[in-house]
C-alpha cells in the first residue's frame, strides 16, 4: 500500500479519479493527498467482487470456516491497535482515548459476527402439505458500505464484518476528508488472508465514487452510514433499481432531565453525550428537556462544567474536547450558532473558537448552551454535529413527548429520572431507535442500532446484522410419492 494507492478488486493501485486531500484539524496542512476512485474502478472493484464471491474458495465455505477469517480479522486490528488509534487521531483529529475505543469497537465487531457464524440457522418451516419446507438465507453477492467521517473505522467495521460473514464481497467508500483508516484496514483485512477481491477500498467524492457504487447494476445492496439528505437521495437512486438498501441517518435527539433525577449523574451524563466526539456524533443529545422546576438549576450547573471541560488536541489523552474534522465544519458550526443568535438565543458558554496563541490554528470550537428558543425554531430543529446544545424547559409529561416528538428525526434519546415507571413510560412514547435511560451514549455489537423517521431504515448490529446483508430463499421439498393432483 504506497502513500496513493487504493485497494481495487485485490489490487493496490493508483486511483483513476480526481484527488482528495485529508486535512489535519490541527493546523489545516495537507496530511495525505491520493487520487480517488472513479466509475471505472468502481466497475473493476465490483466485477472483482463478484468473480470472488462466486469462487468455489469463497462460495463454498460453511458458515463457521468464513468464521476463521473474520476472526483473523480481528486479531489484526488488535495487532495494529496503536497505529490504527494514532492515524485516526491525526485524521479526523480526535482525542486519542476515543480512537483507541473505536478501533477496540472495530475488533469486537468482527469478533462478535465470527461467533455469530458458528451458530447460524436456517428454518424448517411448519409444513402445511407432503414437503419439507426451509427458509434459507444466502449472500447477495457485492454490496457497497458508504461511510461517514465522524467513527471511521468503527463504522467500516460495523459494515464490513456482517457484509463478509454473510459470504459477500465488499466495496467499502470512507468519506472523502477521512480516507486513511479505511485503507489502513483494508491492509489488515488483506493480511488475515481473505481471498483478493472480496474487499476493495474505494475513497473518492460521495457524488462520483458513491454514486458510481449505488448505481452499479452489480452491486446488489448499499448499507449507508451519514446524512439525511445524502441518504434520501441514494434511497432514490435504489429504487431506481429495486435494490435494498439500509440508511444510518442524521439526528437531533432529545434528553430529559425529571425533577427526581440523580443530579450529580445527570450533569455529568448530559456533558458526555453532547460534548464528547465534539458533538460530532450521530446520536449527540443535542435538545435538552428540563423540568421547569429544576431548569435553571440544571442548566446553570451545565454551563458551569462545560465551560470548564478540558479543550486540546486529540494526541493528548486528557483532552476532553478536541478539534472539529476540518476547519470548513468548524466555521459551518459557527455559522449555525450565529444563525441561533439571530433567532434570539442567549449564548449561556461557547459561541465561539478559543481565543489564544495556541487555538489559532486548530479547528477548536468551544463548548456552547443556548437557550431561549422554542424547539421549531431552525436551531432546535436540525442537526448541528458540532459541540453545540440547546436547553427548553417542560412543564408536564404530555408536553414533554409532544415537544421531543416534534422533530424530523428518531435516532436516540436519553432519560434521568430516579422513578422506573415513569422511565419506562416515557421511553415507550419517545419515537427514537434507542432509548438510553440513566446513562447516554453507550453501545454494544450485541444490541441493534438504527433510527426511526428520517433517521433512518434497518438495523445494524445484534445477530440479525447478517441477514441485512443476505436475501433470503423459501425452498418446498416434496416428499410424497403419488402423483400431482391437479394434473392427475
Ligand atoms: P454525508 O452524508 O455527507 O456523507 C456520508 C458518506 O456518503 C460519505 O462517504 C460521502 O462521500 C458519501 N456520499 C455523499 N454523497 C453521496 C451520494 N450522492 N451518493 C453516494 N454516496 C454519497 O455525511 P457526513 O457529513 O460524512 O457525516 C455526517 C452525517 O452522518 C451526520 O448527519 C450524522 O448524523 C450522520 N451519521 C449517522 C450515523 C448513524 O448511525 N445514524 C452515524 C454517524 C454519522
């Protein structure tokens, strides 16, 4: 793998497409520079993908002998651990601490869908006549995995591990501004051995490269990770062709604070789930709801610890907010709170950069709490994915639900409250994909992720990832030996 090659169809070679740049969050500098896919490595990469996928090597394979590769897998990246943690931190510019837990993430995830292999089933259906009736499920064939640039290798990961347990071949697009982590893992992956081709790498722009895989009549399925409005429009071009696809989309998810809630846990809770990653998170908690008895005091004790979180670059490992991806996000960031103060926030912490010497350069964004707006003002209302939170006060529970309700979006919510029956209450009236209650922002491989609304179709993750990437077959064997009635 040189400094500008990419993996197509088993080859490392010069992209044919125009060149992208990786910017380092620290200072703006060029970090990698390397020509992208195009269309026609698009074609290479899918025809190899699916001579690969057909090959008896590959095809034949039980469930539990694909298992050995994934697992390979993941003893690679657990080898590769440190590097793979470093060059993300130096590429999305990250806090270290997080980048060490997405690449451990990445691991369990190939880990967790090797184990899964070793148990898969089939149905025997209840016969309803003189057969044998079976469900199976097989490979699709190649699929593509477009990602964004928020979790790199957590999100390739969480794609690529059930798309190649399910006996596929893969053609994997990271985001343009993150391109490095994904080819770095398509080096490990080649080194566990998996047969060249299965896995191509394919950076390059959403609208060339992740065009050119969503409408190729070889690729059978595109599990997609990012924004709403890039989700809907790949969800058009797949109807085009009546393919599958499963969209990971955008959010704007509420948290709520009750009167009753562990305060101490709550804050640092709240914190956590809009500040860490920046706010550079799906699944931020972005609208915050807090009873009006105890809003200001919430609130004010927010802005207190916020204003005192620990802002630095993502090598330091006591840094607690770390630079946006690029300096073009940071200023989009600014830009939106401006937009908050012209439609009458009060900044309460934040609202800017870090003044100083040594944020001049980096793409720093200091923790920000509005308030003052009604949640349909244009700042309660879309996704922001910066370190920016928005504080409303509730009066009564239907007012709550109406008021986190009221939203495009269904990717997550949080709940702090020390009465269980009103938790599980309200959790069940929230319309969101995951309900953290007591805690935030904490996920497992062994739990499906996905959104509701415009955040998104299908669910990643759990065991029944892998039929997300598989299509299933009904199979009537008959047993009888008289002959066929209606002919007879
Ligand atoms: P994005 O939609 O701009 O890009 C995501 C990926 O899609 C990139 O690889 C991009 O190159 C590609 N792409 C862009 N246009 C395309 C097109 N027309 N056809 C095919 N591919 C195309 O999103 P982003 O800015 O990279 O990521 C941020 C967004 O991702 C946020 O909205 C965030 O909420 C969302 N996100 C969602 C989840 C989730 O699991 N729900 C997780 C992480 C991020």
């Amino acid at each position: 793998m040189g400094a500008d090659e990419i993996l197509v169809g088993g080859v490392w070679r010069r992209g044919s497409g125009a060149v992208i740049e990786s910017l380092s969050p620290l200072d703006g500098s060029v970090i990698a520079r390397l020509h992208g896919a195009d269309a026609g490595d698009v074609d290479d990469a899918v025809r190899a993908g699916a001579a690969a996928a057909a090959d008896p090597a590959w095809r034949d394979l039980l469930p539990h002998e694909r298992a050995r590769y994934l697992a390979r897998i993941a003893d690679g990246i657990a080898r590769e651990a440190e590097a793979l943690a470093a060059l993300q931190t130096r590429d999305t510019g990250k806090s270290i601490n997080e980048t060490r837990a997405l690449v451990r993430s990445a691991e369990a995830t190939f880990r967790y869908f090797a184990a899964a292999l070793e148990t898969m089933e089939g149905t025997v259906t209840p016969s309803r006549g003189p057969y044998l009736t079976m469900s199976v499920h097989e490979p699709i064939g190649v699929v593509g995995a477009i990602t964004p640039w928020n979790s790199p290798i957590a999100s390739d990961a969480q794609k690529v591990a059930p798309a190649l347990a399910a006996g596929n071949a893969v053609l994997l697009k990271p985001a343009e501004w993150t391109p490095l982590v994904a080819l770095a893992l398509g080096r490990v992956i080649e080194e566990s051995g998996l047969p060249a081709g299965l896995l191509s790498v394919l950076p390059g722009p959403g609208a060339v490269t992740g065009d050119a895989i969503v409408r190729h009549p070889g690729v059978g399925k595109v599990s997609f990770t990012g924004g709403t409005a890039t989700g809907r429009a790949i969800g058009a071009a797949a109807a085009q062709k009546i393919m599958p696809v499963s969209l990971e989309l955008g959010g704007k998810s509420p948290t709520i604070v009750f009167p009753d809630a562990d305060m101490e846990r709550t804050v640092a809770g709240l914190l956590f789930g809009v500040f860490s990653s920046s706010g550079q998170s799906c699944v931020a908690g972005s609208r915050l709801f807090v009873h009006a008895s105890v809003y200001r005091q919430v609130v004010d004790e927010l802005v207190a610890r916020a204003s005192a979180l620990r802002v630095g670059p993502g090598t330091d490992p006591d840094t607690q907010v770390a630079p946006l991806v690029t300096h073009a996000h940071r200023d989009r960031v600014a830009g939106m709170v401006e937009r908050a103060r012209q439609e009458g926030a009060r900044v309460l912490c934040g609202g800017r950069a870090p003044e100083g010497e040594a944020w001049a350069k980096g793409a720093y964004y200091l923790p920000t709490v509005l308030e003052g707006l009604p949640n349909g003002s244009a700042t309660c209302q879309e996704e922001i994915f910066g370190p920016v939170l928005v504080a409303l006060p509730f009066e009564d529970e239907d007012d709550l639900v109406a008021q986190a309700n009221d939203t495009v979006y269904g990717l997550a919510c949080g709940i702090w409250t020390r009465d269980h029956r009103r938790a599980w209450r309200v959790a069940r009236r929230i319309d969101a994909g995951t309900v953290w209650i007591n805690t935030y922002k904490q996920f497992s491989i062994s739990t499906p992720f996905g959104g509701v609304k415009e955040s998104g179709l299908g669910r990643e993750k759990g065991r029944d990832g892998i039929f997300a990437y598989m299509r299933q077959k009904s199979v009537y064997w008959d047993m009888s030996e008289g002959p066929i009635p209606w002919a007879s």
